[in-house]
C-alpha cells in the first residue's frame, strides 16, 4: 500500500449519507426529542453540527455556544454563529467564566501555573453543561471528536469526549476538514487551525508537534497494520516520529475505554458483559 | 420441476430481539411475495432476531422445533411458497450450543437448515464467540429445484460454494448481514461464486442499523454468468422480485465448462497446503 495523501480520499457524499442516517436512527431508537452539542467555531464541532442538522433537522440540534474569558476570541464566537445560520440550528450561549472561576477559587490544591490540570477543568465543564441540557431536553450528547485526536489521546478524559453518539470519529482530520467543504462549510472556516480552547493560543498542531497531513497519513499506516519502519520509509520520515506516534496512540488507549474493571464475577461490566446499547 | 421460478428478495431491517415484529413483517412481504406471483421469499441473515444481538442470543436462540419455526411453516403452508430466512439455532442436545442458521421452509412444513460454517471473528464480528461453526453444505430437493444454502462470510470461500454445487445445487442462496464498509467485497464475491459454479446466486442482505453498525442492503440476483440479473437498494429496505430461468443453467456450463474442468487432484492439494497454513 502506498501512504500518499490520496488514500484519504472518500466518497463524501456516501459518508454524508451514512452519518446521516447513523445520527437520525439513534436519535430515534434512544427516544430522544434532539441532539445538543457544544459548537466552538472550529471544524469538528462545525461537521458534526451540519450532519446533525441534515440528519434531523436544525430546529432538533441545540448547539451550546461557551466561551470563557481567558480564551475567548470574537472571531470563533463568529464562526460558531455562522454555522448555527447558516444549519438553522438553536442556540444557546453561556459564558462559563464565573463557573470556572468558582471551582479553581475553591479547589485547595488548586495552581494557576498548572494549565493542563485547569485546562481540563474547561473541558470538563463544557461536557456538564451539556448534559444538562440533554438531561432537561431529552437530547443525546453528539461528540465532535475526530480519528486524528482520539487515536493520538489528545482530549481531555470525560470532557470533551463524553458524549452519546461519535459521528465523526472514524474520520481523520484531513477528511473532516473535506467533509466539511462538501457539507457547504465555508473553506475558511474548515481550514481552520484547530484548538482545544484549554488556554490562551493553544493550537492543536504545535502541541502534537507535527501537521495533520502527515499525522494522518502515520496513523492511517497504522490502522492498516502496517509497521513502522515501512511507514516511515514510505513518508520519509526518521524512524523515531512514527514510532513516538504509535507509543502515543497505544499508551492512550485507556482514554479511550470504560474504566478497567476488577474481574471477579462471572460476567464483568466493561469487560465480557456484552449487550446491545439499546433494546427497542 | 419448472424451468422458471419467480423469487422475491426482502431485504428488510430487522426489529433487534423483537422475534414478533420481524415475523409479522416476514408474514407481509411473504404474502405481498406471493400475491406478485413468486414462489420463494427469502430473508436475510438472523433476520429473525437482528444480527448485533452480543449476549442476547443465549435468550433469543431457539430450537428448529421452536414456535419461530412452527410459526414460519404456518405461513409457508397457508400462503403455498417457499420461505428462506436465517436466526440463531440452539441446538437440540444442549442448553446453549448455538449455531447462525438458515432454514429454508416449503408449502409442506420444513425442509431443512444450514448451519454457516465459516463465522467471521474479527474487526465488528464475533461470531466464534456465540456460534459453533457447521460442518456441512446443504443442498435441498425441492419443487423449486435444487436449493444449497449459505450464510454471508461464506462468500469469502470458494469451496462452500463449490460443495454445494456439486452435491446438486441449481440456485445458490446467501443470506447476509454485511455492513457496509464491505460492500465492494460482496459485489465482488458474489459475482465470482456464481460465474465459477455457472449457478444462480440469490443474495439477500440486511439493511438498516444496528448498534451503529450499517447495512448496506443490496440484494441481487446474478446469472450463471456472473450478471446481476436484479439488484435492490443500497442501505434501505426493499423488496425485489426476479426471476430464475434454469434452462439458462445448460447454456453457462456449455460455455464456461467451470465443472467439466474441475481436476479433484488439486483438491487434495488444497487440503495438504492448508493444513500446513
């Protein structure tokens, strides 16, 4: 297989179809009256919000706008607005900064200096604002993460990634970024730099230390059981990027899962309990 | 025997772990079958109970003796056709040994079952987990003509096909639950087994969602030459009728003598080969 950025070309019009569907028969069988989601003016969130309105319409889809004073910029507020027009979505904004102010004010070990630790705070209310929603709304949480993140573990754990349905987290970011222009996001917007919000200048790619277009292309090789070396020979890249990149994506695989259960009984919760998520 | 049967492919989605609905909607396009002049309806893949069923099979599962089955041969003796549909099987002699069956029923009750044999475990599958496999191709006499019965992950091997063409089989019939990211495989393979047996192939797939897994429904009819004689609707239900001329069977073998050239040496072959896999 030859690792060219071609391999990350899809049917668009076929993925739209099929998350369509996907978000329109959960909504349903769960019972629920729509879909909330947080809409931070950058790409996924902006995807996810265009299927959820196509799927079941705008008038269904509450997006939650929630800026917060130490990484608030106008521009993203824009965008956001832009997409929540331009998909005919509900909105609702709320500014979390006092809320985040109360809990840093009363955690005793809490640091300033520490910004992942309070950066996760964001994220994590973030997601209890939108269960709230969904708890009062009977609405589904839509998550907004991609591939490129969730395999890289970089998300905050019960933050960003908790949610009900995952529509596009089987799509690199390159793909979302595509994804995006054929569902009539505007290029800009979907050529965005993509951040996290967690603190003031925070982009995605310097964090990662690598652009997406090759980050993609490693983690592709990956999916598709190649190993490193031949993926590193292929993209011309020193042995030591990919594999740092596989350790990552391994070593965050707890992320990734329900908590590790303690196997005592005959059939475990988050082990070899199995059932379906719904019966209907 | 006639030379031309009339079947219809009801590519439906199933209600999961709701045996009650899916017979209700088996009864419909059975009767709607019957009433557009077919004589075989066919079902998908666990259609019975849905596919994605993890642990719920050890509920679902029931005997060939069960009142599933009982409840299909009413039918197939009232509306006089012919059915095929697939469910989970427990086994008679045990308590929870299961086995993903197709069971074909005639105007006379039961004519028989196939029991798949090759149970796909791996990516979204886990079938080894639930199942144990079959044993054994299963081509069945029937006023239709020779009908051998296969299952989905089937398709992927030749010799089930093969098996069941030479014990007789005229029309080969796969039912399926193929989700979606494999559909080019399906439209692949099921050409490839019909073209190389010179047999007709019915393919009935799933469609609908299960557990976010999406099927890609699909279903077809292909020649003896490999040609998709009638196709259904990507992803949605369906209902498809079509037609089996067997006199069709003598021309495809003429011109591509697939069995007169079979060599049973390579066989064992593939047999001493595959053991040392």
């Amino acid at each position: 297989m030859k690792l060219t950025p071609n391999v990350l070309d899809m049917d668009f019009s076929t993925v739209e179809k099929r998350v369509c569907r996907f978000i329109k028969e959960y909504v349903e069988k769960a019972g629920a009256q729509g879909i909330v989601l947080g809409l931070s003016g950058g790409v996924d969130s902006a995807t996810a919000a265009a299927l959820s309105s196509k799927a079941i319409g705008g008038k269904n889809v509450l997006a939650l706008m929630l800026p917060e004073k130490e990484t608030f910029k106008r521009k993203d507020i824009e965008d956001a607005q832009t997409i929540a027009d331009q998909f005919q979505l509900e909105t609702q904004t709320i500014d979390m900064t006092d809320v985040l102010k109360s809990f840093y004010q009363r955690i005793p070990a809490f640091d300033p200096v520490d910004r992942l630790c309070k950066g996760n705070i964001k994220a994590r209310t973030r997601m209890i604002l939108l269960y709230f929603y969904a708890n009062k709304q009977n609405r589904i949480v839509c998550g907004t993460s991609d591939k490129s993140e969730t395999m890289m573990g970089y998300f905050t754990k019960w933050g960003d990634a908790a949610a009900d349905i995952a529509p596009i987290i089987d799509l690199y970011k390159l793909q979302v970024r595509k994804l995006a222009c054929h569902l009539g996001i505007s290029e800009e917007l979907a050529l965005k730099p993509s951040t996290p919000a967690l603190w003031p200048n925070q982009l995605a790619e310097s964090e990662l230390e690598i652009n997406y277009e090759t980050l993609d292309l490693i983690l592709y090789g990956l999916e598709r059981f190649m190993k490193s070396k031949e993926i590193a020979n292929q993209l011309d890249l020193d042995l030591t990027i990919v594999d740092k990149i596989k350790k990552r994506w391994i070593s965050n695989e707890h992320k990734r899962r329900m908590p590790l259960p303690a196997k005592l009984g005959f059939r475990t919760v988050g082990n070899d309990f199995r059932l379906p998520r719904h019966t209907y | 025997m006639k030379d031309k049967i009339k079947l219809a492919l009801c590519q439906i989605s199933s209600k999961r772990e709701n045996k009650a609905a899916n017979l209700q909607k088996i009864e419909e396009l059975t009767k709607r079958a019957k009433q557009k002049g077919a004589a075989l309806a066919i079902f998908p893949e666990m259609s019975l109970t849905g596919y994605v069923l993890h642990d719920q099979v050890y509920e679902l599962a029931e005997p060939i003796t069960g009142s599933s089955v009982q409840q299909m041969e009413n039918l197939a003796k009232k509306t006089k056709m012919h059915i095929i549909f697939g469910m989970p099987e427990l086994c008679e002699n045990t308590k929870a040994t299961i086995y993903n069956t197709s069971v074909i029923i005639g105007p006379r009750g039961l004519i028989g079952k196939y029991r798949k044999m090759y149970l796909p475990t791996h990516s979204v599958f886990e079938e080894k987990r639930y199942f144990r496999s079959g044993h054994e191709p299963a081509v069945f006499q029937t006023d239709l003509g020779n009908i051998g019965l296969t299952i989905c992950y089937d398709v992927f091997f030749p010799e089930v096909f093969r098996l069941s063409r030479l014990k007789g089989a005229q029309l080969l019939v796969c039912i399926s639950a193929s989700p979606a990211v494999r559909r080019s495989y399906f439209e692949i393979l099921t050409a490839a087994r019909a073209l190389e047996n010179t047999a007709y192939l019915a393919y009935v797939n799933l469609s609908g969602v299960e557990d976010g897994l999406q099927f890609w429904g699909g279903s077809r009819l292909l020649s003896p030459t490999g040609d998709v004689l009638a196709k259904g609707k990507y992803d949605e239900e369906d209902f498809v009728l079509c037609e089996v001329d067997y006199t069709d069977l003598r021309t495809a073998e003429a011109f591509i003598p697939t069995l007169r050239d079979l060599r049973a040496e390579l066989f064992e072959k593939l047999k001493q080969y595959s053991e040392l896999l």
